[in-house]
C-alpha cells in the first residue's frame, strides 16, 4: 500500500489504524494489540480523548505521581506529575522533605500582565500614523467590549495599547502591543480574540495587517521563590564548604551557557511536569522561560543562590503564563483531579507551586552535584527502566538489585550480570 494518503481525516478510527499497520507495522498484530492496549475502555472517556486532538488512533501515557510534604507559604501540599524521566519525582520529594523540616518555602508573584501584538506594515509618514492611532485607541478598546464584558467582571480585561515602532529591525513594520489581566483563566483564546478585534477596527487603506497574536514571552507575569536557612543547618557535615560549593554550582550556570542549558532543564523537569499534571500549556511555558533566561543578551541560569549573613538563600524568578479555568483544566479528568490534590487554587496560586516545583527540582540536582555526583540517584532509579527494556522476571530484578547496590550502573553491566544469571554463571 502507499505510504502517502488522501483524505485521512475522513476516515474512521478502524480505517486509521489499518492504514498505518499495513504501512508501518513490522507486524500488523502487534502493533494493532499495543495501540488497543492503550485505549481506554471506558467510550464516552476515550471520546473525549479523542475530541481533543486530530487523527487520533491510541492514547500516550506518562507516569503521573505526586511528591509530597511541599511546604509552602505556610501552607502544606501534596503536588501532583506527569513525567517519564527517572528520579524527577524522587528529587522533588526529596527537596520537599528537606525544605519542610526548614521553614519550607516562600513565594510570590510579582505580577499576572500578559502580552499580545497586532502585527502590521506601514509604509507613510510616522507622525500620522501616531496621530491616527491616538486619536482610534479608545476606539480600540470599546471595540472589544462584548468580549471583555465577562472578563471584567472577574477584575481581568485590557490593560493597556501601545503603538510600537520596529522598523529598525525590519522595514514598515510596526506593531500594537496589547497588555492583559485574565484572571484564573490562562487566557490564550480571549487574548487572540481581543487582538483580532483590534485589527479590525485599526486596519485602513494604508495599513497591513499581517497577524494578530498572543505572545508566550510573558516577562511581566512572573512569580518569585526562594527557600533559605542558617548554613549550620545546610548539611550534617562541613555545612559552609557544601553551601560555597553549591553556590559557586549556580555561579557556573550563571556564567557558562553550556552550562545553563542543562541547569535550566533540570527547573524545567519539576516544573513541567506539574504543569502537564494540570492541564496547562507545558510547551509555551518552556518556551517563554528559557527566552527569560536569555533577556539580558546572554542565556542564564534562572536561579540564584548565596550566602549572606550567615545563612543560605536559593530562589527563582520566572515568567509562568497559567490557568485554573479554561482549556483542559476542567476538561481533562486527571487535570481536574490534580487541581483537587492541589486544593482548587487560583492561578496566582498554582504560578506560586510551579514555581516552588522548579526550585525544588533544581536544589535537588545541585546538591546531588556538589556531593555524591548525579548519577548515583538517578542511575539507581533508571535500573528499573534497563531492567524492564531487558526484559527480567521478578525474581531476576531481585538479584540485580542487590547486586548493584553502591555499584557504578550501566546498561552493559546490567546486561552482562543479566547474562550470568541466566546462564548460570
């Protein structure tokens, strides 16, 4: 059969997936029983599934967990996960733990403004198009007003309309730069209609519209964590070597981009995993953060550690776009049932546990860094998955298990120790 195909969409579920078997499958039976598999045999659940994307054949799973005794604000929280990398969830756990025998965490958000632009081309005069606009901007702004009615309501709507020039960085190009409030609503749909109304009322003869669109670099909708204590209380041995080592660690991330990739990767493993866990937009938050990391011209860490006054201070301050409404948050049962295990926050609220994820997560790897060295904890975590891939009953996990206890693990050496055992040697 080809391997190219003309109106798939039309097809059903069935006719999807043996067009795929026959195409792809090495065997069409396998691969049918591990799509099916995956399936949830609930219908009216697999619907709604299905209903929320395109093309759909099975489900992907990821592991979801919960990390426990988060203390934060005073105020504790069990914080669901969903994850497929080894030791996230233990990490975090670990850090939780740790924290919440220390006072726990504090955190704050310093502001929930979002951004979209009307993005368009003007060739005349400047000057009139900056009598123009003043002149239509609350125009504008009524323009929205069946849209924004609600969203006022619930203290949201638009903040502001600033014409901005960038035709320094590419010829006619000047943009409107809408600023938001949406309140526990992470707000995507409302922004781009707000801006399509725009668009329409400024659009005239001379003026290109060439698109109307939210942005996901969000500088402004920031949150603020940190977590803190006396160094004597850092660690059980050498309490001021490890709390210098660990803030020369975040120093390195700070000044080396190698570096601060991976370092950032590491927040991001704590903070999207909840964020997935909940229903919110894991991609554009990435995206937003690591273009944060990177405002000031070089790419940075997004932590910061010190030591002052003879105590020990670890924070993070990071852009998070999210929402408590809206979207898949209440449409996606396990969603919804991770913002029950959170205890139904606000946005401002769940930016703050997010926020903490990340800094928890981050504490975590530095620390394991600084002292053991990181694969120590993860490499007896991710045994599990070598065992699994290589395919070991119970009994034959057992054994490894033991046997690699305070040993270097490897997928070679599993594999190898895995040999023996079967082999009788």
């Amino acid at each position: 059969m080809s391997k190219t195909v003309k109106g798939f969409s039309k097809f059903s579920k069935e006719e999807k997936i043996n067009w795929l078997a026959s195409n792809f499958f090495r065997s069409e039976k396998e691969g049918k029983k591990v799509l099916s598999q995956y399936l949830n045999q609930d219908e009216e659940l697999q619907q709604l599934h299905d209903e929320f994307i395109e093309n759909t054949v099975s489900n992907f799973y990821v592991p979801y967990a919960i990390a426990p005794n988060f203390l934060i604000n005073g105020k504790a929280y069990t914080i669901p996960m969903a994850i497929e990398e080894s030791s996230v969830v233990a990490a975090a756990s670990l850090s939780a733990k740790f924290w919440s025998e220390r006072g726990g965490f504090s955190a704050r958000v310093i502001s929930m403004t979002k951004v979209g632009q009307v993005h368009f081309m003007y060739s005349g005069d400047k000057e009139d198009l900056i009598r123009y606009f003043e002149e239509v901007k609350p125009e504008l702004i009524r323009g929205t007003d069946d849209i924004t009615e609600n969203m006022r309501k619930r203290g949201g709507g638009i903040v502001d309309v600033v014409l901005r020039n960038k035709t320094e960085k590419l010829d006619n190009y000047y943009q409107l730069h809408v600023t938001f409030e949406t309140g526990d609503s992470m707000g995507a749909n409302f922004i781009n209609s707000c801006l399509e109304s725009i668009a329409r009322t400024f659009e005239r003869d001379d003026i290109e519209i060439v698109m109307s669109i939210l942005s996901n670099y969000v500088p402004e909708c920031r949150v603020y964590a940190e977590v803190s204590c006396p160094i004597e209380n850092f660690a059980s041995e050498r309490p001021e070597f490890f709390a210098q080592k660990f803030v020369q660690a975040v120093a390195i991330a700070d000044a080396e981009p190698y570096r601060a990739v991976t370092h950032n990767k590491g927040i991001m493993n704590g903070i999207d995993a909840v964020i997935l866990a909940t229903g919110n937009d894991f991609r554009a938050v990435a995206a937003g953060a690591h273009a944060y990391a990177s405002c000031n011209g070089t790419y940075k860490s997004l932590t910061q550690a010190r030591v002052e006054d003879g105590k020990f201070v670890f924070s993070i301050e990071i852009p998070l776009s999210l929402g408590t409404v809206g979207g898949l948050t209440k449409l996606h049962p396990l969603a919804r049932l991770s913002l029950e295990i959170l205890q139904n926050p606000t946005a401002e609220e769940l930016m703050q546990i997010v926020a903490v994820a990340g800094l928890a997560q981050n504490f975590a790897a530095i620390r394991a860094l600084t002292t053991t060295g990181i694969q120590q904890g993860h490499m007896k975590m991710h045994l599990k998955n070598i065992l699994n891939q290589l395919e070991a009953n119970l009994h034959e996990k057992e054994l490894i298990t033991k046997s690699f206890q305070g040993k270097t693990v490897s997928h070679s050496a599993v594999a190898e120790a895995l040999h023996k055992i079967r082999t009788g040697h």
